[in-house]
C-alpha cells in the first residue's frame, strides 16, 4: 500500500480532475507530460542549479537547543524560512515556471493568500522574464501589503479580488475563471498541493526536496536517515507535503500537521477543514470542504492569511481520513504564543503559518531520545504588523 497518488490521480477516495470542459484539453495535456519532463535530466539539471545557486538551497536542518529542552526532545527545525523570497513556495515556482516553458506557455497566473506564493511566482517570472498576473483577496492585500509591494516591484499585476470574504478561496476561484479565458498560452503555478490532478502531485514533488534534504541532514546529524516525529503547518498542504513526501510510506515516522483553529472549531470561525469538513468538489479536486448540507461553502477564518482556506489538498486528506496524520487545530491566540516564543528561546521569527505547527509542540508528549522534524515554513517579516498589534496578549511568563 501507499500514500501516494494513483494512475487516476486519487489518493485513496480523494482527488481526480473536475474541470470545466474548456480547461480540458490543458490538464490532460499536462498530465500526460508531467513526469516525463520533471523527471527528465534536462530539467533536472536547471531545476537542482537554480535551487542551489538562486534559491539557496540546502535549507538548514538547525537543533533548537533551548526548545528540546523545554519540551523533551531532539528538535531540528528545518529552515525553508532561509530561502530566496522567504518561504518554501519558491521550490515550487521554479520548478512549475521551468515546467511551463518546456511545455511552451508564455503567460503566467497564480493565486496567494499570505503573499509568499505570490511573490515567489513574480520572481520566477522576473528571473526568466515572462508576464505575471497574481490574484489575491482584498482583505490578505491589505492585511500582507509589504508582500503585495514585493509582487509589484518584481513586474507582475496584482488584482485584489472583491468577492467572497476576499482571501484565498476567492483568489482561487479568479484564477481559475482567468485560466478558462486564456487556456491556449496561459500557464497556472498553483502554489498549494490542490486543484486538479496533476497538480497536487506536481507541487508534492517540487517540494519534496524539503524531505530529500532532511533525509541526508539526519543522517549527519543523528547516524540515521528518518525521524520519530515530522510536523508541519497545513492549509493548501504544500510545505507539509514536502516535509512528508519521502516519508510517507515509511511507518516508522509518525505525521502530525497543524490546521488552523482560527477562534476554535465550535465557533465555525475556523480553517480546521481537515476536522470539521465534509466531502465535496473545489477548485477541480475531491477533498474535505467546510460546507454547509446543501453544498455552499462555508466561509473560512484564521488570523493567518496562508491558511484560510476552506479545503485541504487531497494528499492530507487522506492520510487524515487513513490514520496515517495526526491532525491538531491550533487557534489564534495559540499560533500568537508560539511565534513569540520561538522569537524568544531561539531568536527566529516565524510566519504565522508556521507557527500553527510550533503551537502543537505543547500538546505532545515526547520521549527524551525522540528526533523530531518541524518545518519553519516561512520567516515572519510579512506578519510584524499582526505581531506587533497582538503583542500584549502574550503570556510571557510562559516562555
């Protein structure tokens, strides 16, 4: 058995391909000639140099000393907040922009919440000069203007998106409406492992280089390949799919990813799809949907704009609705809390994205000798403003 995605593009019951008939011919094109071309040496070549030289990869795998300490354990961060452009998005907008030249493509869209996935696509399209238009909610423009600046600067179009709540379900849906329009010349760099096969797949191994690296660093590090725990943030899924990828099948290794709780489940002003979600259809894949009986979409809340969305990619559903993921809601106040105390204990300060796998850490119970693996998704420089207005509600004496 595996957790990864089938020749039908499923995930156990979760996945596949809902498009609009216009949008067709495109995604079946790209399925039949995905692997071919990521696998090839060709692309293999460019893709490994740019990580290396542009993006500056391998991330850290850095033991947070003070951490383990407080909770009772071998902690390793690894550092995908070191990157080019300040999050792991950038692995995946390398690899889907040299994607779409090989395939011919000469326009570029994409959707963002927090801004990261955003402004590593107008860099991709700044590197290999190609146009951008990015789609994103009005309220994550206003609450992630530094990163709309960045966007702006980089050459690409930022159109704030009025609909809906305004975040990133609503920047989704835009893109998809834009892709329709222009299926011929346009390629979409979707930044999260959903939408329709084979994008969840496509991202999953973009980002996989997270998990190769993180196999070779313990190695070093600990005289074996694998740790006890991985953990991760999840919303779309993509920095927790690659944490995971080379690991999945590998029983030894147990999962846990963090959703956002938002103002806590019972309150519905949540993110927690994984937990509270039933199955439905969005964007063009079968996943678990926050939606009410008759189908419509609840709308979804968390303080953090790269998780507010109202789905999961269909890889961590199933390893929810499988037993293989332990999944854990962590609230506002408790994603505050943790990037406080990183900033704190071990002077890094995280995105609030992941900081919702950080605020996990105290409700685990470890043993001394467990190796534990969490990815720092992304730096928190595009959050100083949340931060900074919540600061007073912080336990200090806690850290």
């Amino acid at each position: 058995m595996t957790y990864q995605v089938d020749d039908n593009g499923f995930y156990g019951e979760f996945g596949g391909a809902y498009v609009p008939e216009i949008l067709y011919k495109t995604v079946d094109t790209l399925k039949q000639c995905y692997r071919s071309i990521l696998e090839s040496e060709e692309f293999q070549k460019e893709y490994m140099y740019l990580l290396r030289d542009y993006v500056g990869r391998p991330s850290p795998l850095y033991y947070a000393s003070r951490m383990s300490e407080k909770y009772g354990c071998k902690l390793y961060l690894k550092r995908e907040d070191l990157n080019h452009t300040g999050a792991h998005k950038i692995n995946n907008a390398i690899g889907q922009i040299l994607l779409a030249k090989k395939m011919g493509k000469t326009r570029i869209i994409a959707e963002t919440g927090a801004g990261q996935h955003g402004v590593a696509t107008a860099t991709v399209c700044a590197l290999m000069n190609m146009p951008c238009r990015v789609y994103m909610g009005a309220l994550d423009v206003e609450r992630q203007f530094p990163n709309v600046e960045r966007m702006r600067m980089l050459g690409a179009e930022v159109f704030p998106v009025q609909s809906g709540n305004k975040t990133l379900k609503d920047a989704t849906n835009e893109a998809i409406r834009d892709w329709c329009c222009h299926p011929a010349d346009t390629f979409y760099i979707i930044g999260s492992t959903v939408g329709p096969h084979p994008y969840p797949d496509i991202v999953a191994r973009l980002q996989s280089i997270i998990s190769a690296e993180i196999k070779e660093q313990l190695m070093e590090k600990e005289g074996r390949d694998y740790p006890d725990y991985l953990m991760a943030c999840v919303g779309g899924g993509s920095n927790a799919a690659g944490t995971i990828f080379n690991y999945i099948d590998d029983d030894r290794v147990k999962i846990v990813l963090g959703e956002a709780g938002g103002l806590g489940m019972e309150t519905l002003q949540t993110a927690a799809s994984l937990q509270i979600g039933t199955i439905g259809i969005l964007h063009g894949s079968r996943i678990k949907v926050m939606q009410t009986e008759d189908g419509q979409i609840i709308e979804p809340y968390s303080i953090s704009a790269g998780l507010d969305y109202p789905g999961t990619g269909p890889i961590h559903c199933n390893l929810y609705e499988q037993g293989r993921a332990q999944v854990l809601a962590a609230n506002d106040d408790e994603a505050l809390q943790a990037a406080f105390e990183l900033t704190r204990l071990e002077g890094i300060i995280p995105a609030l994205e992941s900081s919702h796998a950080l605020a996990l850490l105290p409700k685990m119970k470890f043993k001394k000798d467990d190796v534990v693996v969490l990815t720092v998704s992304g730096r928190g420089d595009k959050d100083m403003a949340t931060y900074l207005k919540h600061k007073d509600e912080i336990n200090y004496d806690a850290i």
